[in-house]
C-alpha cells in the first residue's frame, strides 16, 4: 500500500532514535484522518520533533494535525494550551493524550521572527510570556524542581568533560545556584520553549503562541529563549553586551519579574544547555553565545 504522505527528511535527523515511529508516522496519521474525519489539504510539514498535516475538518474549516512521539515534554502539551488564555495560544480542536496526537486550529504562516523591529517582536513576546506565566500549572504537569534534580545529579560526571578548567569553574557556580533556586522553584504554567519561532500570527488573535513543553515552576526560567534567539538582531547592534541587557531589561519591564531571580534561572539555563551538549559527546566547551548571555547579565568575564 502507497504511503498517506513522505516523512519530511529532517526529521530522521532530529528524530534519529524514533525510527519506528517516523516509519509508523503515516498510518498513524490515516487513523485519526478517519478518526477526526479530516481530509488532507497540503504537504506536511514539520517541527524539530513533530509532522505537521494541514488538514480540512467536516464543516471545511482548516486545521493542522500534529504528530510527535509521546515523551515527557509534550505529554502535557494540550493540558496546557487549555489552561492558559484561548486568546493568547493556539486552540487545541481535539487531543489524544495516549499518544500527544492534536488537532489544532490552522494559523498564518508567519511569525514574531518576521517582524523586522527586535524590540517590537520582544515586547510582544514578552507580553504574551507575561499572560501565559499568570496561570498556575495544573498539578499534573512535570515540575521544573525535577528537572533540576536531574540536572544536579548530572552535573558531577559532566562538568569535568569540559576543556577549559575555568569554564568547569563557571558551571560549577551555576550547578550551586542551581540547587539554592530549587529551593523555591515556583508554581506557574510554563512554556519553556518560548521563542519568537514559536508566536505564529493568527486570524482570531494578532499572536497565538504554540508548541509548548509545560512545566510547573518559576517564570525566570523562561526569559533564556528569548535573549538567545533572533541571535543576529544583537550582533547587529555593535555592542553585543549592551544590547542583550536592553533585551533582558525590556523582558523585565513587560513581565514584571524579579530580576535577580531571572539572571538566576537564565544561568541555570545556560547550565542545562551546557550538560546537554555534555551529554551527546557534541561540545567540550560552553556555547559562546551562551557565554555572552551570562557575561551580559553578571558583568563576570567568564572566558
């Protein structure tokens, strides 16, 4: 039997260790076109970690299919797209949670990378982080507390991977901060992933945010994304320091958080980042985009 559609190639990249499910991805999608009673209307797309149909429903209204293996990021997916403002994230029409199947309302094909200022994409993401961090995180969504136990409990075996005994130095001062911020991890519905690649224009709403990975905790957790995307913008200021502490205090202003507590979480993130790579045998060095961020934010040299 022909295949419903081609798995979008990139994914067996980013997907490398999900063979079965990307070979399994097209029968899986016939199930709920019948399911849902949705007929294909485009080539699929996709995400880092997702295929993405454009679909039709009965009454011929578009909508996007999402397909993505069932993990401990998107588990969640839907319960938080629910929970949060409908007029600031894309509307789930239907959901499987046994295997993170959704059906979500179709949006324009742009997003808040496209707008040309970078302080007015950043004030509209911050807005919308401000509106989505307002909301508590139902109890059953995975807590970022646990997260950091797992980072922490890393830490010691990774740490010594890195080249430069300074930069061990550095992430050891970030696995400590790490552990003390823990104490107090917050109770927020958290995005995680929120970046500008991720606020799509809709037609209900000027910006609807999407693709999250919800977490339970402290809202400073969200603020890295932001400072580490649309990278270029920040280069093409001249003064690369300067300009990501205009990001990181505009942020700060929109959202209300306390600022201390952000530089904090936005530490840990680079400490995250800094295991991951770790972790794959990829880098024996910290980013040095990420190393900007944290010299930005602390005024410390840390290379």
């Amino acid at each position: 039997m022909t295949a419903l559609f081609e798995v979008p190639a990139p994914l067996f990249k980013t997907l490398s260790d999900e063979l079965p499910w990307l070979q399994a991805a097209p029968a899986l999608a016939a199930q709920y076109l019948d399911r849902w009673k949705l007929s294909l209307d485009g080539r699929p797309l996709h995400g880092m970690a997702s295929v993405i149909l454009p679909v039709v429903r009965a009454d011929g209204s578009p909508a996007m299919l999402k397909l993505q293996p069932t993990n401990e990021e998107n588990a969640a997916e839907a319960l938080a797209l629910r929970s949060w403002p409908r007029d600031a994230v894309v509307e789930v029409l239907e959901d499987d949670p046994a295997t993170a199947t959704i059906l979500l309302e179709r949006l324009e094909p742009r997003s808040l990378s496209d707008v040309a200022d970078d302080t007015e994409a950043t004030r509209i993401l911050a807005g919308l982080l401000r509106r989505l961090n307002e909301v508590p995180a139902p109890p059953t969504v995975r807590r970022l507390s646990d997260v950091v136990a797992e980072m922490l409990d890393a830490a010691p075996s990774l740490i010594p991977r890195l080249a430069d005994p300074t930069q061990q130095s550095f992430v050891r001062r970030y696995a400590a901060l790490a552990a003390e911020l823990a104490q107090e991890p917050g109770d927020r519905l958290l995005h995680w992933d929120l970046h500008y690649d991720n606020v799509m224009a809709g037609r209900r709403a000027p910006w609807l945010v999407i693709d999250p990975k919800p977490l339970a905790g402290h809202p400073g957790f969200e603020v890295f994304q932001v400072l580490h995307n649309r990278w270029d913008d920040l280069l093409g200021t001249g003064d690369l320091q300067r300009a990501i502490r205009q990001r990181f205090d505009l942020m700060i202003e929109v959202t209300g958080l306390d600022r201390e507590r952000a530089i904090g979480w936005t530490l840990v993130r680079i400490l995250q980042n800094v295991l991951w790579d770790l972790e794959d045998g990829e880098e024996d060095e910290i980013d040095p985009d990420h190393l900007q961020i944290a010299q930005a934010l602390t005024g410390t040299l840390v290379v």
